[in-house]
C-alpha cells in the first residue's frame, strides 16, 4: 500500500488513546469541520454549519441502546457530541457558539459583520434543551467558560461577546481573522510545516510515481484495492510510506468493510507528540497527514465507537 510500510514491533512508542490532535488547535482540543459548500447563508458574512443537525435525534437513537448503565449512555452521549463541537472548531477559520435570542452574541456577530468578517454559527437554542445543556458543557471544559458566545478563531477561544467587541474596536479581531484564513488557506493546499521538508522534485526522486502522487499530491487507491484492507497482522507497526515515521501498531488495526486500511489509535512520542495530524482539506472531511513529512495519510471518520475506541477514531 503506498500510504504506509509494515515494519517490525516498535518498543520504544506508546500507542495514544487521546483524541486526534489537529493543526494549530490548542492543546484541549483535537478535530473538527470545513468550510464547505454544505452551509446556509443567513445573513452576508455568517452561515449556519450543518454539523450538528441531526445531533439530538442521534443522542435519543443512542440512548436507546441497550447499554448496562444510565452512566454509560452519558458518557457516549457526551463523547459523541464533543466530537463534533471540536470537529467544527478546527475546520472553521472562525467558528461562533451561539444562541439566536443573546443579545451579547448578537453584538458579537454585529461587530464581525461590520468588519467584513466571515464566520460560522452554530445557534445552540435550535438543537433542543438536552443537547443545548450538553454543549454549553463542552464549551465549558474546552475554554473555561459555559456562557455563550464562545467565539473561536483558528482553533483558539478569543473569549466571549464582550471580548469579541473589545477585539473589533482595537482593530485586533480583523488582524486575527486576516491570519486565520490565511493559515486555513494553507492547511488546504496542504502546505504547512513540518520537520522534514523537502522540494517537490526530491520527493519524486525518493517515492515512485504512485507513492508520490498518493503522498504528496492527496490522491487515493481504488477502494478494495488495499495490500493491507483485510491484513490484520498479530505483529509490527505501520510506518509512513514517505518517510517511514511509525504511525500505527498492529494491534491498533481493526476489520472493516469501507475498502481501506483502518486504525483506531497512533503512536505518540516526547518528541513529535501523536504521529498523526489532522488538518481540514476542503472536503468537509478532516485530513490526517504524517506529523513529521506532512504526507497524506488519508482521512478520519467518527463512527467506529467500542470499548477499545471511546473517541470513535476510523482512520
């Protein structure tokens, strides 16, 4: 498979339960949505994101699983929703908890519109009580604070409405929200930095064609295609078909019926921290990329929820 290497055991790794961390996010964080052209304009400069429709009837549909404690059921709940809060947190350049009715939030979106400022909104009045309640909670262990607005710019929290006024007056919050679009601009073309850098024309040198334009340039195998889709190896690790940074153990493959290699957890090291990045691509989907080369690893999903995968992690 061009993507990745199987290799002997690697002693000296730890496999990462911690949620996949994204590009620039702060350090509570770990994924989120793009900007996309699944989006409602609701007002010039503002659209809705449609992350989390569904959301309440997914939570009620999961809670009536037939789980052994009430504890359990939260607990699912509140993974799954947390999921997508930070899913959208770090695929939006500027991403605005909400409610329709707050007059703080109101001013704080004012004040981003009057400066030409484009953002998401999630409205959480329009998602029920249960999931409004379960989100403000959310936002409370990501920034400190379960008030709404919680406004967020480039995966980090700004603060809340009277913050974001403050911001505009100064001149700060157009600055920041210049830097945001530039830097979100950069994550799509898949130009960001990393350890190991190397031109166009090394990589080409060092990879063949396949490897290079599956790499380098996000392409991807016909599904079912896979040396690897089916193999589940008892030993090992996979490493980065670029620059062989280990990624994956054996065990941290699991069976699936989606045609591609699937994991549920990487490696992680004092050094480089998880050895798999995510990073939003245009797709609406999140990207996950080698840490060290920056090459393309492929994309990551949250539906593959288990007692061994609580983040719902499908690599």
């Amino acid at each position: 498979m061009a993507r990745l290497m199987l290799s002997p055991a690697v002693k000296s790794l730890t496999l990462d339960p911690s949620p996949l961390r994204t590009a620039r996010a702060a350090p509570v964080l770990r994924r989120s949505a793009a900007v996309s052209g699944n989006t409602t304009n609701s007002r010039p400069g503002r659209f809705a994101v449609p992350i989390l429709a569904g959301v309440a009837a997914t939570v009620s549909a999961r809670r009536r699983r037939s789980v052994a404690m009430a504890a359990e059921q939260t607990i699912e709940a509140n993974a799954y929703l947390k999921s997508k809060v930070e899913e959208m947190v770090a695929l939006q350049p500027i991403m605005v908890f909400s409610k329709s009715w707050c007059p703080f939030c109101k001013k704080a979106k004012e004040a981003m519109e009057e400066q030409g400022i484009r953002f998401a909104v999630c409205e959480l009045d329009t998602l029920g009580d249960e999931v409004e309640a379960q989100v403000q909670d959310i936002l409370l262990g990501i920034t400190g604070a379960r008030t709404v607005p919680r406004v967020f710019v480039d995966g980090k929290c700004i603060g809340g409405g009277t913050d974001t006024v403050n911001l505009a007056a100064d001149g700060t919050l157009s600055k920041l929200a210049g830097e945001a679009m530039e830097n979100f601009k950069t994550k799509l073309q898949g130009a960001g930095s990393f350890d190991l850098q190397k031109s166009d024309q090394e990589w080409q040198s060092a990879l063949d064609a396949e490897r290079f334009q599956i790499l380098r340039r996000r392409g991807t195998e016909m599904p079912g295609s896979h040396e690897y889709d089916k193999f589940l190896p008892k030993a090992g690790h996979f490493s980065c078909g670029a620059c062989g940074l280990p990624l994956y153990s054996a065990g941290s493959k699991f069976a699936s019926t989606c045609g591609w290699p699937v994991f549920d957890k990487c490696y992680s090291s004092k050094d480089l921290g998880q050895h798999v990045l995510g990073q939003p691509d245009g797709t609406g989907s999140l990207e996950i990329v080698c840490t060290r080369c920056g090459s393309h690893l492929g994309h990551v999903f949250y539906d593959a929820i288990s007692e061994t995968n609580p983040n719902e992690e499908r690599h």
